[in-house]
C-alpha cells in the first residue's frame, strides 16, 4: 500500500476530515489531500504530527534511532536518548539502554536501539524493559486495586499507562502479556490516538506528545561524545540521518558540522584535559 492510501485510511479510521486533520497539524487541506493522493510525500516532521494525531505505527515513517549506549574511556556506560521522540517512548529507551549496560556492555562496544531491530540481543532488552517499568505483579495489583482486572477499556488502558509512566501503546502489549486484554482488544484499541483520548478525558498529555523541535545545538555535548558518534556514522554503523536523530538536528548539521574536517588551524582539545595539566607542569 502507498503512504497517500495508508494516510487517507489511517484519517477516515478516526472519522476526521481532511479540514480537521489539517487544522490540527496546522497546514493548509491542499497539502494534505497532495498527500494522500501521492502528489508529494510530507516531511519527517509532518509525520511526527500525523502520527501523534493517531498512534505511533498508523502512518508509515522512516527508521528511527531511538538510542544509543556505547563505552566511554573515562566515563564508562554512556547513553544516548533520542529527545525528539514522546516521553513515554524515551523513557522504554532509556530502560531497553540501562539493559544493554547491565548485559551487553562487555560483548561491544556500541549497542543501538530502533523500533524494528530484532537481533536477540534487543528482544532482551525489550523484555527486560518491560519487566522493569511495569512489573507483572505490580500491573496485578493496581489493576486489583482499581477493579479493573477484568473490565478494561481504552481510558482505563490510558490511565494505567499514565499510572506507570510508559506509553499507552507499550502499555497494551504488557496487558495482553498479562492475559487482561486479548489481540483483538489489543488491535482493535491500537487504532485509537492516545492524544486524542487524554484531551477527551482531561489527562495530562506529556507522555503522548511529541517534543517541540528545540534548536538544539552540538556544542553542548562533551568533544568524546561526538567524536564517537562521528566515528560510528564513518564506519556506517549508523547513518547520518540516525545521528541527526539523536542530536535533534537537521541533517545538514551532522554534514556541516559533526562530520566537518577540522579546521587545521584550530588547537584540537582533549576532553581527558591532559593539556591543562601538561601546561601546569613546572609552575
């Protein structure tokens, strides 16, 4: 199926019209109907917002990096969060990452995380995840406590999400784990935008929500830390869109500026400061 089909049936699963749709994601309805009907392909961006509008999955969107956890000599176990990706998104990545510093650390030097790795290394770190942000017998009880064990529906599913702090996607597939809900239930209820429902139900949204597009700069990272991400972008590890994912900026960034060579007539400073000591030698 084209992106233009999937986006026209992904709008018309939420009954909204393309007036709507527009309005929401604030361009004008020419656009989107370009869009749908596979005039123009919308940007990364654009597809973050549609995706918001439904669920994360709905429409069809690139590889994303979501994290990154490598060695550093000095620091040791370094982890790397894509912040232009959902709180509760962040938050999975950042328990999948401990995982791979806890287990893996040791076995490579670099480990990376994206939605549709499935080396058996990142299947145990999505379990391990899970386990760690919502323990079964924790689920058990709130859901006991809540009377919700065997009458859950959507909002219920969202404020237990929101309960756990994990996204409500995330959430669905720990309740059918738990045998609470079915695959029906789980496919059926994955349709549904949890943006949408919070707004409805007045729940805080921040965990559902993409981030704004902060201007973030690679001048706030440590040198080693960039250097590495440069090193692995070189030796196609991870491509530079990856890495403008992580950083939060746009590609042309990583080309101009994290995989510019140095300018020769700059002093190249050392992140370990062996250059402050050797210069206070002998004062």
């Amino acid at each position: 199926m084209k992106l233009g089909q999937k986006l026209k049936e992904s709008r018309k699963m939420l009954n909204w019209s393309q007036e709507q749709v527009a309005k929401a994601i604030k361009i004008n309805r020419e656009l989107l109907s370009m869009w749908e009907n596979d005039y123009i392909k919308p940007s990364l961006p654009n597809l973050e917002k549609l995706a918001a509008i439904t669920c994360d999955g709905v429409y069809e969107k690139p590889r994303v990096l979501s994290g990154l956890t490598f060695n550093h000599p000095l620091l040791g176990s370094v982890v790397l969060v894509n912040n232009n990706t959902t709180l509760g998104r962040q938050i999975f990545t950042l328990a999948h990452e401990l995982c791979h510093v806890i287990y893996h650390s040791y076995e490579t030097n670099s480990s990376l995380n994206q939605k549709d790795n499935t080396s058996p290394e990142e299947l145990f770190a999505n379990k391990f995840a899970a386990n760690f942000l919502v323990p079964n017998h924790c689920l058990k009880d709130f859901l006991l406590a809540k009377h919700w064990n065997t009458n859950l529906d959507p909002e219920r599913v969202l404020l237990t999400a929101y309960f756990f702090r994990v996204s409500y996607q995330f959430m669905l597939v720990r309740l059918q784990q738990g045998d609470f809900i079915n695959q029906e239930q789980r496919l059926e209820w994955e349709k549904l935008s949890a943006v949408s429902m919070a707004q409805k139900y007045q729940i805080p949204t921040e965990l559902w929500r993409l981030p704004a597009n902060d201007q973030n700069i690679l001048g706030k990272y440590p040198v080693s830390v960039l250097n590495k991400i440069k090193g692995l972008v070189e030796l196609d590890f991870i491509s530079k869109s990856q890495a403008a994912d992580l950083f939060n900026v746009t590609i042309d960034t990583i080309k101009n500026k994290l995989m510019a060579k140095p300018d020769k007539d700059k002093k190249n400073f050392d992140e370990n400061f062996d250059w402050l000591f050797n210069s206070k030698r002998g004062n």
